[in-house]
C-alpha cells in the first residue's frame, strides 16, 4: 500500500499520474472528484482539516483548513485540480516522467504544480515549528479550464458561510514567480449559420451555411478584430479568435448549417457584458447572414486594485527573501482572480512555472521550481501582517 508522500515532488507526481482533464472536455474520466479524495486523504494523515463542498453539475471541491488560533488572520490559497484535453501529447500525459531537472505530463505547469507546492508548504508550516500568525486554507477548485463554476460556487455559497475573512488570496498559476495584479477577462461564443440542404448536384436548390461561414470567419479576422481597442497597459491588447469549426453532415450534401467557437478577450478596461454588441453589428448590418450567436462564457477581467496595499508588498518582501524579483506585472489569461476580487478579497496570482508549458504537446515543470514554490508559499503563510 502505498503510503503518504514523502516530498513536493512525490506528491506531484501523483497528482498528475491522476486524469483529471475538465469534466466538459475530451478525455475527461472523473478524475477531478479521484485527486479530491486522495488529496483529502492525504491532508487528513497529515493532521489538517477537510471539507468537501458542491458544484452543481462538478464534483464537490475540497477545502483544507490549518486552524492555529481562531483570534488569527486568515490567508487562503487556490489550485485548481482540472487540465485541458490530452489529444495531440507526444508525452505520456499521466506518467509524473522525471527527465533529468523536469517533470512531464498534463498538469505538471497548470496548475498541479501549484497545488503540490501549497499543500506541501501547507503541511510544512502545519508540522513545523516556529512563528505561525496565520490560520491557513487552501482550496482545490474544479472547472477552472472551462466554465470557473468551482469559483463562482465557493464564492456564492460557501465563502460566506465559513467565517472568516481572508487578508489574501494567492490564486495558484504558472507566472514564474511573477505576482500578477491584472488579466484579462475572456468572452466566449459559438456562432452557428443556417443554410438550406440541398443535393450537391443541384446547388442552386440550397444555400450553403459553410460559405456563408467562410464570409463571417473573413469579417472578424479582416474587420472586427483589428479594430478592437481598449489597450490596458498591463494586460495588453483586446483579442479575438476563431478557435473552432464544424459543419456539413455529408460529401453530397449542400450543408444547412456551421458552426465557430469565438474567443474573445477582454481587457480589465472592458465590460465583459457589453462586447456582444459590436460583433452583433458587424454580422447585421454589413453581413446580412443567418446566424444564431450564443454566449458560452464570460469570465470577468481582474485590474489592479489600489485599496488593497498590504498582500503585494507582502508577496514582494518574500520574494525578495529568495532572491526572486519583485515587480508585479499584468498577464492575458484569465484566473480564478477575477471572481475573487469581485468578492472584496486582496488577490495576486502567483507561482511556479511558465505559461509557455502550460496546454503543450509536451508540458513540464522545473522540479527546482516546485521546490522552490513550496518554499515560497511555506513563507507567505508564516508573513505576519500585523507586526508587532
């Protein structure tokens, strides 16, 4: 029987050895609600504190709790357990492989790798002697990669419930240690054209949805996204991009429909809620196509806050400790952040790894970075934000 882990990689890489790609994507095998028990199971052996709370439509997520004393400040932290698809890997996605100072596999960057680090630092600071100013959570989200319903769940429902008010949030993502105090938000839709199915050999008797299709593709790569704006200094331009497509159901068959999946992506001086119109636009009044545009997602945008001056300088003096540097940047992805800075909660988002292995045919992480996150996360949780 194989016991509990006996070091931040050792835990890693069962994680990873774990499928755990989002419940709405390819692949998936309910491997998020598999990583819950045993990283529940683990936290228990190591004396912490568990609790499982539900998503509609997920599988519930798990909230590890170290309780020094209840007069104690809070700090909370946030991993997500799920992973994009594996289609395409040219690596053993759930193999943990160690090559030489890199772990491969899905998850290993985003974000089991930040995971593994904050529960590893969790137990260190739990078991450890030495100052603790800090009652500590940390929270294993699902459907990060898709939807963000594990956030949005704990922040409606569970959050106001457990009592407590977090001075911080440290949201774990690859940022290469980086604090990141903006992104961007992302907007999300499938567009589908309707044609008239008729034989391929009389044409004219259908109306093709593809080549209206191939008109609207035309439009928002020639004319709608060029002319967005809204540049914000940290975070970059507004994008948008044509990811998807389907469409036809046979060789002979002038096809009646096709569909695009549109990803836009919104900057924190953007409402995420008002850039449907100007696309709506474009496809009414110079495109005259039958369509029918249905939004997917609509993650909020997260802006540097200035009403929260204590959980950067915070992240910046302990990274300053480990001869990491300090200046906080802006990144054009979107995180958990978002919805837990919409709930007043001081957020950064901060961790080992690089974005450019994150999704990849071949993702991996540092090993000495994982390391070296744990040591960083161990840190923060024993930052005492009120000196004495």
């Amino acid at each position: 029987m194989q016991g509990n882990p006996t070091s931040v990689i050792d835990l890693l890489q069962r994680m990873v050895r774990v499928n755990s790609v989002n419940a709405d994507l390819p692949g998936n095998a309910g491997g998020e609600g598999v990583l819950v028990k045993i990283l529940g199971d683990i936290a228990k052996a190591w004396g912490l504190k568990t609790s499982r709370h539900p998503v509609p439509g997920q599988c519930d997520q798990l909230l590890v709790t170290c309780l020094v004393d209840p007069a104690l400040p809070w700090l909370l932290f946030d991993s997500h357990l799920d992973t994009v698809a594996v289609e395409g890997m040219t690596i053993d996605p759930f193999g943990g492989k160690i090559e030489g100072k890199k772990m491969l596999g899905r998850g290993t960057c985003d974000t089991k790798g930040t995971g593994a680090a904050m529960l590893w630092a969790l137990r260190q600071y739990a078991q450890g002697s030495g100052n603790k100013p800090n009652n500590v959570a940390l929270l294993f989200s699902v459907d990060e990669e898709v939807a963000m319903r594990g956030v949005q769940a704990f922040i409606d429902h569970d959050y106001p419930s457990l009592g407590f008010e977090p001075w911080g949030v440290i949201v774990g993502e690859p940022t290469d240690f980086r604090p990141i105090v903006a992104h961007n938000g992302c907007v999300r839709w499938t567009l589908t054209t309707r044609g008239i199915a008729a034989h391929s050999s009389v044409p004219h008797e259908g109306r093709s949805a593809i080549s209206a299709m191939v008109k609207v593709i035309d439009a928002i790569e020639s004319r709608y996204a060029p002319a967005l704006q809204d540049d914000h200094p940290m975070t970059g331009a507004p994008v948008c991009t044509v990811n998807m497509i389907s469409g036809g159901s046979s060789p002979n068959i002038v096809p009646d429909q096709c569909t695009i999946t549109i990803d836009r992506r919104v900057t924190p001086a953007e409402d995420p809620h008002q850039v449907e119109p100007a696309l709506r636009y474009m496809l009414d009044e110079l495109l005259h196509v039958d369509y029918v545009l249905t939004q997917m997602i609509a993650h909020p945008p997260f802006g540097p806050d200035l009403s929260k001056p204590l959980l950067l300088p915070a992240a910046q003096a302990v990274l300053r400790e480990i001869g990491l540097p300090t200046l906080a940047l802006g990144a054009p992805f979107a995180t958990h952040a978002a919805y837990t800075a919409a709930a007043g909660l001081p957020t950064l988002v901060l961790g080992p790894g690089g974005a450019q292995a994150a999704h990849t045919r071949d993702e991996w992480v540092s090993i000495p970075a994982i390391e070296r996150g744990a040591e960083l996360y161990e840190r923060l949780m024993r930052y005492n934000p009120e000196p004495t």
